[in-house]
C-alpha cells in the first residue's frame, strides 16, 4: 500500500510540476491520472485473467497493492494445493485401510440410498456398480433387517443367512454419522456360528453321556456304603464319594438343560422341545410350589415371603419360567447367611408383568453382575462359600426368561443384599 501511494504522489507532483511549466497544469494532471488509471485496469485485467485460468502458472508481474493483492492469491493457491493433496493422500490411505478389511462397509445416505461401499460389501451382498443410489431395502427385503435399519437409534446387531452364498451367516451392525447418513458393517460369521453349534453339541453330547457312567459309579457306590463291617473311615470316603457324583450329576444335568435352551432359541422357538409352549400359568400356585421346595432347602434358616395376586396368570412356557424362578430363589437360600430375608413380588404394570426377588444378604460386586450370565462364571462369594455352585444357574436363567419372551435385570451392591427383576410382556403368544 506505501508503494502505491508513492506511486500516486510521484505521479501527481510530476504532473503537477509539467503541467505548470506549460502553462496546462490542470489538463496534465488529467492526462496524468488518466494513464494511471489505464495502467491500473491493465494490471487488473490480468490479475483476473490469472484468476479465471485457475491461478496457474505465475501471477502477473505488479508492484503495489495489485502485486501485493496476486501475492496473496498465490500463497492461497499453494496452500489450498497442499491441503489438497494432504486430504487426497488421506482418503487413499482410509481407502487402502477399508479395502484390506475382510468385513464389508456400506455408506447410506439420510434415505438409505447406496453411496459408498468397500470391495468386502460388494462381495458379501453382491453389490453391482449400478447398485449405486438405489435403496438398500430393495436389495435386502429381510422384514427384520428392514425393521432394523429403520431404528431412529441403533442398538445391538442382527444376523441373517446370505442371500448371495447358501449356508453363510452375516451380521449386520448400524450407526449414525454425519449429516443423518449411516454406517452399515457387514461381518460373515459362518465359522464363528458353526463353532458355537459344535460347541453346543459337544457340550450336550458329553452332559448326555456322563449320565450313564455316573449312574453307575453312584450305584456301586450306594452299595459299597451298605455293606457291613465298613470302618468309619471307609464310610467317610465313600460319603465324600457320593457328594462329588451327585455334584457332577447336577453340573451334567444343568449343562443338558442349558443346551436344550441354546438349541431351542437358535431355532427361534421357545420352550424345552424347541417348539412354543406358551400357555396360561397362574402365577402364584407356581411360586408358591417353588417357596415350598426353597423352604426345605433352607431348614428353617432364612425368612422367605411371597407378595403376589392369586389370580395372576402369565401366558409363558412353564418349564421356562419354572425353571428360571426356581434357580433365582434356590440361589438366594444358598448363597445367603442364616437370618437372610428373601421377598418375591410380582407386580403388573401396564402391558408387562414383574416378578422380583429380593434379598438383604451379602450382595454382589456391581463389576460382576454383567458376566453373572456366562458359563460357569461365579462370583466371589460363590467361589468363597461351600455351596458347591456351577456357575451355571444363572445362565440357565438368562436363557429360560428369554424363551419366555421376558428379560433379566440384575440389581445389587456388597453387603446391602440383591434383586434380581424378570419382566414379562402380558399376552405373549
């Protein structure tokens, strides 16, 4: 700017000093300002032609403020360049980084249009080039992933059998991102599932067949226990013996029911048989057989109440439910000291039903209660104490109040007791 107002300056006082000894001062300076201004829309004419070819190349040669002002432009340009190819380089790599992932990505737009997937995507859905803008639920008609995708919030995941490649198992998880657009991964998890099955089956098949052998280790061993002369030593052992076949006994029996569970719900049916057995179970005749059995596992040790309508029926499997109630209340007297109170409610409220049981006893770690459903986890006070458990109880639980349509929730903290809450939709079918 300086250099443009000495410009300006020089220019008006030669004009000024020429004009005056001509005896046209007036008309010089005109003259004068007249060529600046024609030089000046020169140089801007060219710094815009400059600007329209897209700044290539070098920038019109100008002193002042319209050099200083193509300076500017240029180191713009340059700049502007390298972010650029910073962010052309960066795209490559996340491009090289999805494509060497073995699970498919999948961009849809707010309407759930196809814009964007990895070569995993295109060939786990066998996605074409002229995919690109169509709907994704006219490719995949599924009503569940339909349902799914079109969830205002994305929880959890789900899995579909291909429909590309026979036998494959994908899985498929959303999230938002963006301007309302969405992320889909797709992950084929035909091997994980057939080891789960194998798993499964090994599990049940060697539950099934501990059963005989153990039949008859614990028949020799009653035998064994009522012959005469036997020492008392003798006798201590083969007591010892016994406990130990009766607790692989009951570890083998909860591993076949646990299994007929997990086959029943990976058929999507429920009940015990794999079909649906849903039929009207009256509520308190149930619990109140359960409080019977729970009442001589006790022996009078702990205070067992029951708060529950007597007309109250629930439209659920009843092994299920038995079975899950029956663990839930077995374990409150086992695990809990002598004194301990241990209170059933059952509650309904609005479309769903709620059986809680609740005790005052030693309670649970909260960081334990999200494993306290896995195989053969248990927690420090079971592993503690000499109740002998599997860890498998409260597995059992989890997967007879999911065949029955229901969820578990499980609340507690050290030494301020536990509850653990089923609820149940009413008129399930």
């Amino acid at each position: 700017m300086s250099t443009e107002i000495w410009r300006i300056v020089l220019v008006g006082l030669f004009t000024l000093f020429f004009g005056w000894s001509l005896g046209y001062t007036l008309e010089i300076i005109l003259i004068g300002a007249g060529c600046y201004l024609l030089w000046t829309f020169r140089i801007i004419s060219k710094l815009f032609t400059w600007i329209d070819k897209g700044m290539r190349g070098i920038p019109p040669d100008a002193g002042g403020v319209w050099g200083e002002i193509s300076d500017t432009l240029n180191r713009q340009r340059r700049r502007h360049r390298r972010a650029l190819e910073k962010m052309r380089r960066t795209i490559k790599r996340v491009t090289r980084v999805t494509e060497a992932l073995e699970e498919g990505v999948l961009v849809l737009r707010s309407d759930l249009t196809l814009d964007w997937w990895n070569s995993s995507a295109k060939k786990l859905l066998g996605l074409r080039s002229s995919d690109r803008g169509g709907a994704i639920i006219n490719l995949i008609r599924d009503p569940e992933f339909v349902s799914y995708i079109h969830q205002p919030e994305f929880v959890g995941a789900i899995q579909m059998p291909s429909s590309s490649y026979e036998g494959r198992l994908l899985e498929f998880t959303a999230s938002h991102f963006g301007d309302n657009e969405i992320v889909l991964v797709i992950a084929d998890i035909t091997r994980i599932d057939n080891l789960e099955t194998v798993r499964k089956e090994f599990v049940g098949n060697i539950s099934h067949e501990l059963r005989t052998p153990l039949t008859v280790i614990r028949g020799y061993i009653e035998t064994l226990q009522d012959l005469p002369n036997n020492t008392a030593t003798v006798d201590r052992a083969y007591e010892q013996m016994a406990t130990q076949v009766n607790r692989m006994q009951s570890l083998a029996d909860d591993l076949i029911l646990l299994s007929r569970f997990e086959g029943a719900e990976s058929q999507g049916n429920g009940g015990l048989d794999g079909q649906q057995n849903y039929q009207p179970t009256n509520l308190f005749n149930l619990l109140s057989e359960i409080i019977l059995e729970a009442q001589q596992l006790s022996g009078g040790r702990h205070s067992i109440q029951l708060d529950c309508p007597e007309a109250l029926s629930l439209s659920v499997d009843p092994s299920g439910l038995r079975s899950a109630l029956g663990n839930l209340v077995f374990n409150a007297v086992r695990h809990n000291p002598q004194g301990a109170a241990i209170d059933i409610c059952v509650t309904e409220l609005g479309d769903a039903v709620s059986i809680t049981i609740a005790d005052d006893g030693v309670g649970l770690d909260p960081l334990e209660i999200p494993r306290l459903t896995e195989r053969f986890y248990r927690g420090d006070n079971s592993r503690n104490s000499d109740t002998g458990g599997s860890g498998l109880g409260l597995a059992i639980v989890k997967h007879a109040v999911t065949s029955c349509g229901g969820e578990l929730q499980i609340n507690s903290r050290l030494g301020q007791g536990a509850e653990f809450i089923c609820s149940f939709p009413v008129g399930t079918d």
